[in-house]
C-alpha cells in the first residue's frame, strides 16, 4: 500500500455514503458478484485516498462499490454488488 492508501472498515465511509442515503447507510447489506457473501456496508473493506473510495468484499476482497467526489456532487459505480438490501426506515 502507498502512503497516499488508506485501509479501514466499511464503517468509516458512513459519511461519505450518508451524503447519498438518508439512512444509516452501514446497516444495508450487500451481496457480493465475486463470491455471493451477504454484508453490512459496515463490514465492507474501505480502501480510501485522493482518488475516492473503493469498498470491498470481507470475505474475498472483490471490489463491491467505487465512490468519487466531482465537482456536481457524487459518483458512485457498484459493479461488485448483486444487490443492496436497505432496512425500512421508521
């Protein structure tokens, strides 16, 4: 990893991803393309920089979701995900 790289839990993209959901977006669960692991976004692998953010799979590091700020607000890119299940808010 280079020093720009940071590696933290999926957690730690709360922010970032709360700027797209208005719920708490870490209790959503994903299921992987790579290897169909069923995750909490919290659980996610965040692999962050300059660059934005890039979660991956716990169980085999797949990449799940890409993330970039530009200048209109936000892109996000979930190639990795099969599905994204959201609990009801309420």
């Amino acid at each position: 990893m280079s020093a720009e790289t940071l590696r933290l839990d999926g957690n730690a993209a709360a922010g970032l991803l709360g700027q797209l959901f208005a719920f708490d977006v870490t209790m959503a669960r994903s299921t992987c393309a790579g290897c169909g692991q069923i995750s909490p976004l919290g659980a996610l692998l965040l692999y962050g920089g300059e660059m934005g953010a890039v979660l991956r799979c716990p169980a085999c590091e797949s990449v799940q979701m890409r993330v970039v700020q530009v200048r209109a607000g936000y892109v996000m890119e979930m190639q990795g995900v099969v599905h994204l299940e959201v609990p009801a808010v309420g």
